[in-house]
DNA sequence: TTACTGTATTATTATTATTAGTACAGTTTT
DNA sequence: AAAACTGTACTAATAATAATAATACAGTAA
C-alpha cells in the first residue's frame, strides 16, 4: 500500500503525509474511517512508531484527520470541500507541461526552485518546511 | 546577485548549481565568459570554497562549464543549443498552472512527488540526486 | 483487568551538508 | 624567478536533522 524510499530526500514521515493525504483525496480511505494504529503501521512498514506519529501528527494539523485519545485516528471531513473535481484537472494539465518542460531540458531543481518561489509569493503556509 | 536560502532543504550547493544554469541560460553569463573563481565567489557569499567548488564541479559534470587549471571556468558553449524561446514559453505557462494548482490546495509536497514520477518515467538521467 | 488506542519525552544513532585547513598543480603578471 | 592568482584534492571536524529505541502515561473498549 506504501512505497517508502527511505534514501530520498524527502523524509520518511512526509513521504507518509503525501501518501495519505493521496489516499484520503482520491477516496480510498473514507471520511470518518480508521486509520492504522501507529503501532500498527510502524509494524507493517517496518519503521519505527514515532514516525508514524510524526506523519499523524502533521496530517491533524493540516485538518486530514482527526485523532482521539484510546480510540484512533479517522479521516476528516473538512478537507472534503475542495473543488476535487476542478483540482483533477489542473494536476493533469500540470503533468502534461511538466512532461513537456523536462523534454526541454528543465530539472527537478528548476522546478523546485519554481515551486518554492511561488510558494513563498503565496505566504508560504501549507508547507510543513 | 545570489540569494541563498542556508536553511533551505536544498543544499547550497545545488541552490547555486540551480542559480548559475539560470545565469547561464538568461545569457546573463555568456558564452565562454569566465565566473568567479570558488575562492572570490566563497568570499562574497560568505560560505565555503569547498561548497562552490562543489557547485562546479557538478556544473562541469553537467556541461554547463568548463574548467581549466590554473585559469578559470567558463561558460560552455554546448549548452546553449537549447530551444530557449520555447523553454521559456513553457516555464511562464508552468508558472501560471503551478499557482493555480497550489491555489486549489496542493502542496510543495505533492507537486514533487508529481515531478519525482515524471523524472523516473523519463528514465531520469537529469537530476543530480 | 487486559489489550488496545494516541501522546509525550529523552537519549542515541546515522546521514549528510558544510566548514576548516592544508596541500599541490597550472597560469598569469610583475 | 617570484608572487599571486587559478582549479583540484583530501582529511577531519562541526552542525543539523531524520530516524530509532525505550519508556511512560492517558483514554477507550472488550
């Protein structure tokens, strides 16, 4: 269910939030569905407990879960009310120019660079940089 | 002329990798024109030699400069066979749709996961990772 | 009570970017 | 020839941080 590579940049704990936030957009786990317990998890990816509390952590203060103390963690209902819809589109009209652009010679840096800079013109708030 | 952010994830090194292959393409350095030596850039930017020197040699690595012992780098003419009119028609119009995209609520994050995918689809030959 | 949940805390390990210091080789200028 | 530049190479130390390890505590449910 995930695929971590644990020698990427990216920390192993984000590459989890991603992978969540993914699963909850696109509808695999439902709002108000369990997730696995952080021991749990940590025991099925092999990884220790406290990074998955770490990703937990970060995915409740970006309003994707929700956690209660003794029962679990459950999808929130909140973040539902995006524009999923319109948001599908723009990610595959950006995967057609990102194609394009690294045909053309453009790196990942570049783009990151690109992406970062707009990030912080838009106030830099939904990074977790 | 640089500005680096030291408490990016990004290393140094690459922000100014990223920086000079910008310079290099804008033809704000032009062709066989030489950059500052890593002891003289080092000074300016108050960081490491090593750290420039490292920049550089990923620059040579990737073409982008030439070095010659004793004399200096330069800029290398090889690279600039690319179609930058293009190239830069399609940056503007990532520009846009990667704001429109955060916008709508995806992350940094997500956007080089995206990347990621596309880059080892391309067979991911570019990236200095 | 037992066995689950989330949460918190401290210490340790591992990795890696960066710095620091030094040395050597080649070029240019005086 | 000498001085002052260039790039290059190497080792060691430092700093930052992700991840692990090991507990402990608190709430829930069987």
């Amino acid at each position: 269910m995930f695929d971590l590579d644990v020698r990427s940049r990216k920390p192993i704990y984000e590459q989890l939030v991603d992978k969540l936030k993914e699963l909850i957009m696109n509808d695999v786990l439902k709002v108000d569905e369990q997730l696995p317990s952080v021991r749990t998890l940590a025991q099925q990816l092999t990884i220790n407990p406290n990074t998955i509390q770490k990703a937990y952590r970060e995915l409740e203060t970006q309003g994707y879960i929700y956690s209660i103390k003794g029962k679990g963690s459950f999808v929130n209902a909140t973040v539902k009310s995006v524009n999923t819809e319109k948001l599908e589109k723009v990610k595959k009209e950006l995967i057609r120019l990102l194609t394009e652009a690294m045909y053309l010679g453009v790196t990942s840096n570049e783009l990151e660079t690109i992406i970062s800079d707009i990030e912080s013109s838009l106030g830099g708030g939904s990074s977790i940089d």
